[in-house]
C-alpha cells in the first residue's frame, strides 16, 4: 500500500489518496478516517455504480457521513475500467460492455478488493475485526460475490441490483448473482428501487430471496433513494452500526 498526495481535512475528517498493488496493476483510492480519534475504528469499504468512480458524489458523500457523524474510516476504490483505471464515464459506454467480457472480471474484483482490505487492516487507524461493505448497482454486481467470499466482512448494505434487466444483459452477471448470493452469510440490508430502469423490481426481489444470510432486510425507495443527501442513507448507515 502507498499513500500518494497530502492529506487534507474538512469538518473533522481526513481523507487520503492510495494505492494498492496486484499482480503489478496499481488500484487507486480513497481514504477518509475522522479527525482526532484515539484508536483503531470500523471500517466500510464502498464500491460505486456504474460509470461512477472512486471520487464521485455518492462516494464523496458517503465517506465523510461515515466518518465525521460515525467515526468510521471508510474507503472506495475505482472499479475496473473506470476513474483512474479506464474510459468508462456511463454505464451504457461501450467499454463498460466490454469489462465484462473480459476474462474473469467478477473474481479480479474479489481478489482486487480483498487485496485492499489487506492493506488498509494493517493501519493503525483500523479495526480489523469491524469491516461492513456498502454498494449498489455495480458496487453490489461486484461486492455481493465479495462479501460472500470474505469472512472478514461483519455487515453488509447492498442491492439496487436483481437477475433481469438490461444490465444483467450487458453484464452477463446473474450466473455470478446465484452462485454467491447463498453464500452471503453476513447480516444484510438490501435495497432496492422499486421501478429501476436497470434492474427489474421481480429480478431484485428475486436475488434478495436468495441471499443465505439468516438476517437480512429489504428496503424499498421509489428512486435510488428519496434523495442524494445524508439523510437519506441514515437508516442504511445504523443498520451497518449494528453490526460494527
């Protein structure tokens, strides 16, 4: 792990740029850790949606409220063939089709996010035994197979992702979605937009079903959620403090 430029601080949170190397590719990052803490916290790893990055408004959002009102650290990274690491600016680019084409893409992402879990749980900041996951849409196409395959992850918010719709069709991702989703073990809090122009409502209520973990929740929004401000993500954000 390499910390790459300064930290800067704004309202009682640090954040942080890094990278992670694997398998000689750099994964870029962001970290936000709350200002003057005295001990190791929780952290949350946060994978964005498609055509999304590492420092989009959602991400932006999400990792100060963590950290700031929860005292979290948190941290998000770019996915494959977005930010930093490619031209997908929008999930219907034709490069953003491609990516999953490629060989293996959900397992790169596994090995990739377990890569910076390894890194950032060497931190002093961090608690090893306190790590929750947090994404939808894509941050769910990829962290569901994730946070089934890593037992180091305690909670889990995901959803705004199902086995039909037109991004099951680019992607190709429900054989992924029903291997893994028995698998997912963890507490689980799943959300879902009730008229997504994505995922279809029964294809969502579909992978909800068969997700294996003995506690999970469905949450129902009309859009994304009612709005893109902090507290619309309140009640997602005391379903991780639960667990964490």
């Amino acid at each position: 792990m390499k910390w790459t430029g300064a930290e800067t601080s704004n309202d009682g949170v640090i954040e942080r740029d890094f990278t992670i190397e694997r398998a000689g590719s750099a994964i870029p990052g962001v970290f936000w850790r709350p200002a003057g803490a005295s001990g190791a916290a929780p952290l949350v790893l946060m994978g964005h949606g498609g055509g999304g990055h590492k420092r989009n408004e959602r991400m932006a959002m999400l990792g100060p409220l963590f950290s700031g009102t929860y005292g979290w650290c948190a941290a998000s990274i770019d996915g494959p063939a977005h930010g930093d690491r490619g031209p997908v600016t929008n999930s219907g680019d034709a490069a953003y089709r491609d990516l999953w084409q490629g060989d293996d893409p959900v397992g790169n992402m596994i090995d990739d996010w377990k890569a910076v879990l390894d890194g950032l749980s060497g931190l002093d900041f961090v608690d090893s035994s306190r790590i929750g996951y947090w994404g939808v849409s894509m941050g769910t196409m990829f962290g569901l197979p994730f946070v089934a395959s890593e037992t180091r992850i305690k909670t889990a918010v995901l959803g705004k992702a199902g086995l039909t719709g037109s991004s099951v069709d680019r992607s190709g991702i429900a054989p992924s979605f029903e291997k893994y989703a028995p698998l997912v073990m963890q507490p689980v809090l799943f959300a879902i937009q009730w008229d997504d122009e994505r995922f279809d409502r029964d294809g969502q209520l579909d992978l909800y079903d068969r997700i294996g973990s003995p506690d999970k929740r469905l949450h129902a929004y009309p859009g994304v959620h009612v709005d893109n401000g902090p507290e619309a993500f309140g009640s997602q954000a005391e379903f991780l403090k639960r667990y964490l």
